[in-house]
C-alpha cells in the first residue's frame, strides 16, 4: 500500500470532497486525525442541518469518507502539555503523529510496537452504520452548550493592554511577531504561568510545575517547553488578533477552528478550506511543511480519480493498491509534488531488512500484495511477547511498527482489496 505525506485536514475540507475523492487522499496520504475533527463531526449530532437530512445521517456521510486505511488519531494537545511540563519525555516536533496506546513487544531480540484500534476509530466504524451510543449524543450536547458559552470578546479583552503596548500591529505576520516577542520577553516566570493558565490552567499543579522550572535552572520558555510555547504562540496570535479586527469575535467556532493549528508540529502537510486556517496557519509552519488550499487538493483528487478511471476494468479489479502504490511521475499533479518535496526517495543500496540473532524478520514492501503484508505482520503479533508499557522503545530502532484497524473494502466506485482476499481487513 502507498504511505504518503503525514496530512492533516479540517472538516470543511473532508466535507467538500466526494467518497471517490476522499478514497484517493486516504491512498496517498498518511492523515493525522486530531481529536477536534472527531469532536466537531460528533457534534453534528446537535446541529441543524440542511432539509431531508438527519443529523446522523449527516455524521454517517463524514464517517464514510475518514480515512481508514492510513489514518492514526493524535493525542489530545492537553495530554502532551501535561506530559511536557511533568518532564514524562520531549514533545517531538517533526511532522509525526503523537500515538497513545501502542504496545511494546520483543522476539527474539527485536524489539517492536503494536497499537490496537483506538475508541475513536470503533466509534467511526460505528457511525458508519449509523449507530451512536448515549454518552456520545450527551457529549455532543455538552459540547454545544460550552462552545455556546464561550465569550472571546471578554478573553481578548483582557489581551488588548498587551496587544496596544506591542503598538497594535495591524497585518497577522506582524502580530505573530509580537506574540513570538512576548513569549523570548525578559519575564519569564510570567510567561511559563500565563501559558499554563491558558492551557492546563490547574491551579493545583501550578506550584510544582514552577518549582520543577527552578530546579532546572529556569530556561526559557521556549527551550524548556516547545510545544507548550507553540500553542501559547498560537493563543496570543488569537487573542490579539481579535483586538486588532482581524479575526471576528462573533462566530464562537473560531476557538475550534485555530485550536486545529495546535497539531501543525505533527504533519507535513496540512490542508483547509476555512478562512481562518488558511490566512493564519502559513504563519505556524516550518519550511520543510506544505499548506494546500482544500480546493486546490479536492481538483487535483478530482484529476487522479479521472486519470485511474481510464484503467481497464480488469486491472481495477485487482484492487488500487495494485496500480497506484505511489502517485503518478508527473509534477502537473499537486499530490506528486507534494510527495517529492515530503517522501524521501528509497535507497536500495542502503535498505537492508530488519535482523535479530543472526535471523532476519520478512517485512514486505509497501507495495507488496495486501495477503503478504497481513500474513507477516500476524506472525509477528503471534510469537511477539509483550514488554513493560513503561520499556523505552525508539521509533526509530524498532523492526515492526503495527497498525490493526478496520478498513472498508471499497470507498466510493474504487476497490481497495479484491474480493477472494477474504472479508474486510483488520
């Protein structure tokens, strides 16, 4: 099967596209779902939507066309903060998803993780069909009524005194720079308090976070906490952005729509079709990150789909991971050029298959037929024997990395795996 880019997109651009569409971003592209798209689409729930449609209905459609093949759901941005300012380990920035819940193994030597399917990924299995549990009807309520509560006029005016001392900068790039200024600025105390009271905001941490900050020598902000200094950039950029009228302070869901820029660090690309997202996230990513309009991605997915469609129908048959493994060799699609400048060409000289005493652990190509992969990566699960979940395990070091999830045979007109491969994959 293809891996691709490590993508993250927003709802707006994932409604916009159709299932054969959507069928090819999944293909081509690894998504990092962040737990505000699982949010927002459980909150449709409680919406009011356009005649002829139940809400369930509507979330099924958005359900349909998630990513299922190559997809992982981050860890919530709170989660890392707690795990960051309580020194549970660093914060890797480097455009991969933050797992939770993978299992450390051994055989014979080699060492390797296995994740089970997250509750997120049942729960989009489940809305599929159709069928939500109570609990989730009655979080998407609660969700509701606190976004409905949420008053960003009152917030950002407590930032307006800073925002007029920064002499009220008017372009976002030049508020970015202010708040980047604030967060360097000499008090630093002050920062690493006012950052925790946007985020954790636990008062009954606070003091041992502070004194954990001292200990150490009291660095600064940004050295000691990236990704805390990250999403109290993002914060500040909001906040003063609203002092400055550049963004409305009227549509509630706006708190929701720039919260999704708190997960850049964890992709190489990301895509949008909201407003917000698009004239602010360029200002967050990295050189080596790509943003792309989710209309300019919905036509090049759109081509792709023409461009395979052309394929005899016998050769469609034996299912897309047969035939389009890897984008085709030509840069007027925007999705090969995004895995030129993202995906490292392999070198067959330098790929050598993993090893543990003496023997070697098979792991088919990428590409390989979908029974070969499956057949392997069972027999690793079958005689792998399980290691502390506290064992430190590099990512970088390890033979297998497995992924059980469930996955729809076709999406939209397109078959993934053929039919005498069995039912649908785990």
């Amino acid at each position: 099967m293809a891996q691709g880019p490590i993508l993250i997109f927003d709802k707006s651009t994932l409604q916009a596209l159709n299932p054969d569409e959507a069928h090819w971003m999944d293909n081509f592209f690894m998504s990092n779902i962040t737990p505000l798209f699982y949010i927002e689409t459980l909150a449709d729930l409680e919406k009011q939507v356009r005649a002829g449609k139940t809400p369930e209905q509507v979330v099924g459609e958005i359900a349909y066309k998630t990513p299922d093949m190559q997809a992982h759901p981050n860890l919530h941005h709170l989660a890392l903060i707690w795990g960051e300012l309580l020194g549970k380990g660093k914060i890797e920035m480097m455009g991969f998803p933050i797992l939770a819940g993978g299992q450390p193994v051994t055989l014979e030597g080699a060492t390797g993780i296995i994740y089970k399917q997250s509750p997120e990924e049942e729960a989009f299995n489940r809305w599929q069909r159709g069928e939500f549990l109570e609990v989730e009807r009655s979080i998407a309520k609660r969700w509701r009524r606190q976004l409905e509560a949420v008053d960003l006029k009152a917030i950002s005016s407590g930032f307006k005194p800073i925002y007029e001392a920064l002499g009220k900068p008017h372009k976002l790039a030049d508020i970015k720079a202010g708040a980047d200024a604030i967060v360097d600025g000499s008090d630093q105390e002050a920062i690493l308090r006012l950052a925790i009271g946007l985020t954790i905001g636990d008062g009954d941490w606070t003091e041992q976070i502070m004194a954990r900050w001292s200990d150490l020598g009291r660095p600064q902000v940004r050295e000691y906490a990236p990704y805390l200094t990250h999403v109290l950039t993002v914060d500040l950029l909001f906040y003063f952005g609203i002092a400055a009228s550049q963004i409305g302070s009227e549509r509630k869901t706006n708190k929701v729509d720039i919260a999704y820029l708190y997960y850049l660090p964890f992709c190489m690309v990301f895509t949008s079709r909201d407003d917000l997202q698009v004239r602010i996230a360029p200002l967050f990513l990295r050189a080596d990150q790509s943003f792309v309009h989710g209309d300019d991605l919905k036509a090049d997915l759109s081509r792709l789909d023409d461009y395979y469609d052309k394929l005899p129908q016998e050769q469609k048959r034996k299912g897309v991971y047969s035939f389009a493994a890897y984008p085709p060799n030509d840069d007027s699609y925007l999705v090969t050029r995004l895995w030129n400048k993202h995906m490292k060409p392999p070198d067959a000289s330098q790929q050598q298959p993993p090893r543990y005493k003496g023997k070697t652990i098979y792991v088919p190509p990428a590409d390989s037929d979908p029974k070969e992969i499956i057949k392997a990566l069972d027999d690793f699960e079958a005689n792998a024997l399980p290691l502390s979940a506290d064992t430190p395990v590099a990512i970088d070091q390890v033979a297998v990395v497995q992924f059980s999830r469930s996955i729809r045979r076709t999406k939209g007109k397109w078959i993934r795996v053929p039919e005498q491969d069995g039912p649908d994959c785990a």
